[in-house]
C-alpha cells in the first residue's frame, strides 16, 4: 500500500528546511491586500514605502542615464563604460550588503544603501566631466537596469520569503516585483519631461532627495525589523549546489547586460532619434506590462511550476528580442519592444522564488547575494560590449548577441533543472 503524502508539512529532505511558526503565522496576515504581505505591519509600510520610492527612482535612471551622459558629452562608447562600472558595482555591492546587515543590521544596511543614493544622484546633477561622473556608477546605484541589482534585493528577499507560509511563496514574490514594477513605470513616464539637460540634472536632483527619503524611511524601522537570528553565511556545500544553476544565470544576465533598459533607450535614441517625451511614455508602458506579467507569473508558476515558468515564457519573448533590431521604424521597434517586455520578466519572480527554496533559511540572504554577484558580474560587461556596437555601424547586434545568448540559457535551464522542484513543489 502506497504511503499517503502529509500535506503542508514543514519539513522537505530535499533542502532541509522548515516552516516557522512566525511564517505561519505572517501569512494568516499575507496576501489580505493587493500588495500580498502583512499590510497592518508598520515596519512593512515602511519598507513598501522605500520600495515603492527606490522603484521609482530607478525606472527613471533608467531611461534617463544614457541621454544625459550623451548631453554631458560622453560619446557611446564611453556611455557603455559607465553603465558596465555601475552594474559591476551594483552587483558587489548587493554581496557587501548580506555580509553588513548580519553585522551591523538590515537598518542600518538600507540607510547606508539609501545614502549611496543620494551620492549617485546628487553627482549625476552636478558633475560635468566623465571622471565625476562615474562616481555615480562607482556607488553601484546608477540604475541602469530599472531594477534593485545592489544591496536591497539580499535583505529584502530573504525577509519575504520567510514573511509567508512555502505554499504561498510564488504568489508573494509576484507581488512584490509588481510593487515595484508599478512604480517604475510611473519613473519611466516622469522621465519623459527631460527634454533638456537642466530638466535631467533637475530629475537626477530628485533621485539624490529619493535615496535620502528612503534612508530616513530604513532608520524608522523598530527593532523587529532585524534578523532574529544571526544569518549563516552560505556554506561550502550550499554554494557547490548553486554554482550550475549561477553559471546559467550568468549567461542569461550577460545577455540581460546587452539591452539592459538604459542601453534600449540609448539605441532608440540613435537609431530612430527618439526623444525623451516619447522614451518616456513607451518605457512606463513596458514597466506596466511587465507589472502585470509578475501577477501572470505567480499563478502560472503554481499550475505548470516553476522551472517552466521561467523557460516558456522565456523562449518567446527572446525571438522577439531578435526582431526589433529589424524594424523598419520607431513604432515598430516600440511594438516589438512591448511585446516582448510583456514575457520578459515573467521569469523574474519565479527565479527569485526558486532560488530562496533550495537552500536552508538561514542561508537564503547569502544565496540571493550568491546567485545576485554572479547575475551582476554577467550583466556588466553588456553595456560595455553595446555601446561599442552603437558607436560602430553595428546598431543591432546586442539585440542577436542578446536573444541567442538566452536562448541557450532558456534551453540548459530546462534541459538541467526540470526535475529539480523548489521546496514549495515537493510539500502539498
């Protein structure tokens, strides 16, 4: 006679985990509001506040830093530069911040994140010569890829994921990247008013008061807020076990760094001379489609899982990547554009759910900053290699490097880690 399967249980052999009763209890409270965590939890309106506001920030940047970097003089080339020294510091900075937070806090972590902030804004309003201004990429908060790649995404990911029952987990990383990604797109559409460079430096000024708001908002936090435990630090076995699975999201990120949003903007703008009053508008759009695929993204994930979450809505959008260099004007790159933005992403929310479930409790801040570095260290050197390619005749080849490079990616993923199922999978 067949064993019965013990549903909800805490426990999984697999990744020797367990539910908490905090958990348990937290998600009696989570996903009672469209934002899917604890809503009636001070220290949560907090964080969401500084999320919603780094959000922001960030989906601005994004279309913004390329432009302005140009009115400031810098040709492509050198554009390429500064955006790959910012996504490399962002993607040390996000591992310095796991190792800082289990010595010093997660409050004061964020504050000194939000300080960096300022310091990049404050720099890319002021600075004129290409020295100072790769200040700005040196904080590692240039956001050029419209997304938390620095030290917020280890804190704040390995808190939710423990803020809610396993089962629950698809749902709530969802949500979360729908807060942000709803924010973005009002950053992106507040971008379109740079017509000039005194309206980007005025909006760079902005950015700077954003990271000090979000700082100030981190010091609010009440003690609860802190790790209840000091957090391991990823252990030896844990980081052999990641390793295939970085290396492949190394590969995708390198594709990912090619056209990360700032280098789209850039190539729109040369290529069909698209100004900011319409790069704006168009990016808002994208953010907004792919707000609404990180909701799509949670519920396919719990009917067809998450692995195939992450390939099948991966495969198209990157054949879609490979068409918009092929278009014969504005319009058409944009349309291209918005559909693929609408897949893109759908893989984001699951990859972070996925990667937090193979790994202990303990260790899910250092396997998010783990798997964060590698991701950050591949996505560095697209801009480099994109800004070369628009300075020279070759205007689309990020676009062919960037699809065929994910594609491999989508395929390995699939063809090595179909069968390895996420805690949540394995415990109904």
């Amino acid at each position: 006679m067949a064993t019965p399967i013990r549903k909800r249980s805490g426990w999984n052999p697999r990744c020797t985990t367990r539910s908490t009763p905090g958990a348990r209890a937290g998600s009696r409270l989570a996903l009672d509001s469209p934002l899917g965590v604890a809503p009636i939890a001070r220290d949560f309106g907090l964080i969401l506040a500084a999320r919603l506001l780094r959000a922001f920030g960030f989906g601005m940047a994004a279309v913004l830093v390329g432009l302005h970097l140009e009115r400031r003089g810098l040709a492509a080339g050198a554009i390429g530069v500064v955006l790959t020294v910012g996504l490399l510091s962002a993607a040390i900075s996000g591992v310095i911040a796991a190792a800082l937070a289990s010595r010093i806090g997660r409050r004061a972590t964020l504050a000194f994140a939000g300080i960096l902030m300022a310091i990049a804004g404050a720099d890319l309003a002021l600075a004129a010569s290409p020295i100072l201004l790769g200040i700005a990429a040196v904080t590692g908060m240039l956001g050029a890829a419209s997304v938390d790649l620095g030290p917020f995404a280890s804190i704040e990911q390995a808190a939710l994921a423990e803020s809610v029952e396993p089962r629950r987990r698809n749902i709530a990383f969802a949500r979360y990247s729908l807060t942000g990604g709803l924010a973005a797109a009002a950053g992106a559409l507040a971008a379109g008013t740079a017509t000039n460079l005194d309206r980007s430096r005025l909006l760079f000024a902005l950015y700077a008061v954003i990271g000090l708001v979000t700082a100030a908002l981190a010091s609010l936090l009440s003690p609860r807020a802190e790790a209840p435990v000091r957090a391991a630090a990823l252990s030896a076995a844990q980081i052999r076990a990641l390793a295939p699975l970085s290396a492949l999201f190394a590969i995708d990120a390198l594709g990912g760094g090619l056209v990360v949003n700032a280098v789209i903007a850039y190539w729109l703008h040369v290529r069909f001379g698209a100004p900011a009053n319409v790069l704006g508008p168009a990016f808002a759009a994208i953010a907004l489609l792919q707000a609404a695929s990180y909701e799509a993204s949670g519920r396919l994930a719990n009917r067809i899982g998450l692995i195939r979450t992450m390939v099948f809505t991966h495969i198209p959008s990157n054949v879609l990547l490979i068409l918009v260099p092929l278009s014969p004007s504005l319009p058409w790159a944009i349309g291209l554009l918005l559909a693929r933005f609408s897949l893109s992403q759908m893989d984001v929310p699951a990859r972070q759910a996925y990667v937090v479930s193979i790994v202990p409790p303990a260790e899910r801040a250092g396997a998010v900053a783990f798997t964060g570095l590698v991701r950050g260290l591949g996505q560095a050197f697209g801009p480099l290699l994109s800004g070369a390619a628009i300075q020279s005749a070759a205007l689309g080849l990020p676009f062919f490097l960037a699809g065929g490079l994910k594609l491999v990616y989508d395929l390995s993923l699939y063809a090595a880690f179909r069968s390895r199922r996420a805690e949540h999978e394995t415990v109904r």
